[in-house]
C-alpha cells in the first residue's frame, strides 16, 4: 500500500470503529432502559444474524464484482430503528463474517487470516455508510418504524443510493491512492451495476421491516428469508453452468491449437488484448464477456482446414489462401446449433473484415459491423505479428505498433487502434 493509501485506511477505520462503538453504547443504553428490552433484544438479534448469514454468502460475479443480501438488513435496520442500531449492528458483526474465498479451492476469509488493516477498514467503511444513510433517511423525512406510502418512497431511494455511493466511494477512494485505477469512472460503472441490485433490495427491505415490526414478526422474518436464499442458490447454480459452459469454450479452443504447435496460446491471447481494448472503450462488463468468448472461438473453423496448409513453412498459393479464407464460415457451421448470443456469431464470422471493407468474408466496412468485430480483429492481427508463425518470423512490438497506426482506418477501426495502444501503454508492453 502506498503511504496516502495507508493513512486513509487508518483514517476511515478509526472513524469508522469510534463511530460505530458510540452507537453501540447509545443503542444499548437506551434498550436497557426501556420497558420491552426482550423484544427489542430479540429483534436486534435476529437482524443481526441474517446479516451475517447474507455477508457470509457472497456470489461472485466476476473475480472483481461480488453481491450479497446483507443490503437488505442494512435498509431494514434503518427503516425500523435508525442509524444508531444499524451502525451497532454492522460493528458487532463484522467479527463472525466468514466468507469462502474464489480461488476454486475450499478456504475461507476470516479476521483471524486476513490483514488486521483490511478488517478494520472494512468495518469502518460499513458502519460509516449505513450510519450516515440512515441519517439522511430522517433528513429525508423518513420517519423511524413508520412505513406509510407513497411518503416513505423518497427518503427510502436516498437511503438506498446514498448506502451504496458510500460503501463504493469509501472503497475506491482507497484503491484510487494505492494506484489501482482511475476514481470516478469505477466509481459510476460501480453504481451503475448496483442499480439493479438496490431496485430489487428495497422493497424486500421494505416488507421485512413493516413484518419484523408485527406480532410475532421475528420469527416470520426468518420464514421470509428462506424463499431469498433458494433464490440466491438458483442464482448459483446458474453462475456455476455459465462458468462450465466457458471452460468448455476453453477446452475447445485448446483442442484447436494441439492440433497447430505454432498457434499454442493465440486464443488465449487474443481473448486478454480483446478484454483490454473493450474494457478501455468502456463496453459494460455483459458485452465484454461476449467479446471474450468470441475471441477464444473465433478460428474454430481451422479445425476443419487441412493440417498441410495450416503447419505451411512459407507463402500460401492462391488456391491454399482460399481455402484458409474459408475458416469464418467453417467456425459459423460448426457453431450453428450452439446457443450463442448474435453479436458472438457476428465476431467470429466477420474478424477478418476490414474497416476499409477490403476484408472478407462479406467485404463489409464501417459501421456495417459491430465496433466488437473490429476489436477482435485488432487482437488477432496483433498477436499474429508479434508470434512466429510457420510462413514468419515474429515481429517488434515496436514495428508492430506503427502498422497498427498505420493501418488505422484502412485495416482497423481507429477508435480501437486508439484504445488498444492506449491499453498497451498502461499495461507496460509499449
């Protein structure tokens, strides 16, 4: 960690401990002098265990993106009994999470083998958003354990925005001092994938706080939660599927590249250049994982093409040439009756146009394609000229570099060149 980053993540965890062990004394001093303690005790524990049970089972849904329930209770919290419990609540937990981790193998995070620092601020972080949303609940007009509609809409989409802008912001911010990407452009990609995520949580929020307020509203509560965790496990399953379908993309592409020693890796490859380009234009996280399964399929259809002219050791003919133009089409039968989304099959068929439209198989240019299809084809040419290959010798990255610049507009689409050299340069490699 660098020394800005350091010292705001002390910062943030020192605030955000003292914020929440205030809250905590205030919560219970007031509980134990009021006259329904086993109720409110009751509640507070039943809340409190649902949200480590939800922080507790996170779904991964990428290697940098996961999502859990715990939002839920923190609205909850707030609506039923204000910033004070849920800022409580949030600090007492936080010792009994225990997360698996994503590493495919059956370890799990805990405070006991995680980085104290990273606990601590993970801590403040929480309590500091879910204390200063409830906050701006009342602020908003919400009142604590009233759910009168449509009053209660307003300062409840507040809440809920401001819950996540803090929790992301508070986040990033670290990870903008320690030099691990710009702050506000991750900060409104981040927002944007958690809408979803608040517009489905705050009215289950809703409904979980106006039933725990009820007569014997604890234990329905706990009711409730079942049919949200099948849910979630629905959820996996379904990760689980998409995530098996792309390793049987991979194993198919590695049974292409056995077959031609010199092309080991260039799927590979051309999926990580293509990720990088995409991820520099800003494509939403849905398209880049499209563009990385197009780029991984995209010469299937050399595996039906003769190993002869493949493994060639110098020029095609004319002949030879036309029957390795044929590869495209090849790739578009072969995959026919496999179910892949349209801007998928519209990659792997067209990566060899050209912008200028002098590339085949259809000779499209333009905006007649997808900016996607292009984005392959600068992956793919740019790793053919940087690999030795039977008919030549590798190229300078150097020299490499000015045909892509020099090609700009004619064989590549300048928006991608500009990103890919852009991508290029961050990454180290020119």
């Amino acid at each position: 960690m660098s020394r800005s980053s350091k010292i705001y993540a002390y910062f943030i965890s020192a605030v955000g401990i003292s914020l929440g062990s205030y809250c905590v004394y205030i919560y219970f001093k007031d509980l134990f002098t009021s006259a329904d303690v086993k109720q409110r005790l009751a509640q507070f524990c039943v809340l409190s265990f649902l949200y480590i049970v939800c922080r507790c089972l996170p779904i991964y849904i990428r290697d940098d993106y996961t999502i859990d329930m715990s939002f839920v209770c923190n609205l909850a919290s707030i609506f039923c009994f204000g910033p004070f419990f849920s800022a409580a609540m949030v600090l007492i937990s936080m010792p009994f999470i225990v997360t698996p981790s994503n590493t495919g193998e059956k370890t799990y995070n805990h405070i006991f083998n995680r980085p104290p620092i990273k606990t601590a601020f993970n801590a403040g972080n929480y309590t500091i958003s879910v204390f200063l949303s409830g906050v701006l609940y009342q602020k908003a007009g919400g009142i604590v354990g009233g759910f009168l509609l449509p009053q209660i809409l307003l300062p409840l989409i507040l809440s809920a925005f401001s819950f996540i802008l803090l929790n992301c912001g508070l986040l990033l911010l670290l990870f903008s001092l320690n030099g691990q990407g710009a702050f506000f452009p991750t900060l409104l990609k981040n927002l944007w994938e958690f809408l979803p995520n608040m517009a489905a949580s705050a009215p289950i929020a809703y409904f979980i706080a106006r039933i725990l307020t009820m007569e014997n509203g604890v234990y329905l509560v706990l009711f409730i939660m079942l049919p949200l965790l099948l849910a979630r496990y629905s959820f996996v399953l379904y990760l689980d599927a998409k995530k098996n379908y792309y390793n049987m993309v991979k194993t198919l592409t590695a049974a292409l590249e056995a077959k031609d020693k010199y092309t080991e890796g260039h799927s590979h490859r051309v999926e990580e250049y293509a990720e990088m380009i995409a991820r520099k234009m800003h494509y939403h996280p849905n398209e880049i994982e499209e563009i990385k399964v197009a780029a991984l399929l995209h010469d299937i259809g050399k595996i039906g093409i003769d190993e002869k002219i493949l493994n060639k050791p110098g020029p095609l003919t004319p002949e030879e040439r036309e029957v390795i133009m044929t590869h495209p089409q090849i790739s578009a039968s072969i995959l026919k009756n496999v179910k892949l989304n349209d801007a998928v099959r519209e990659a792997i068929l067209h990566h060899h146009e050209r912008y200028d439209g002098g590339g085949y198989p259809d000779h499209t240019k333009g905006d007649e394609i997808h900016t996607a299809v292009y984005i392959i084809g600068a992956a793919d040419a740019y790793d053919a000229m940087t690999s030795n290959r039977p008919y030549c010798a590798s190229m300078p990255v150097e020299q490499v570099v000015e045909i892509l610049k020099e090609e700009s507009g004619k064989q590549f689409h300048p928006k991608v060149v500009s990103a890919f050299l852009d991508a290029l340069h961050e990454k180290g490699e020119i």
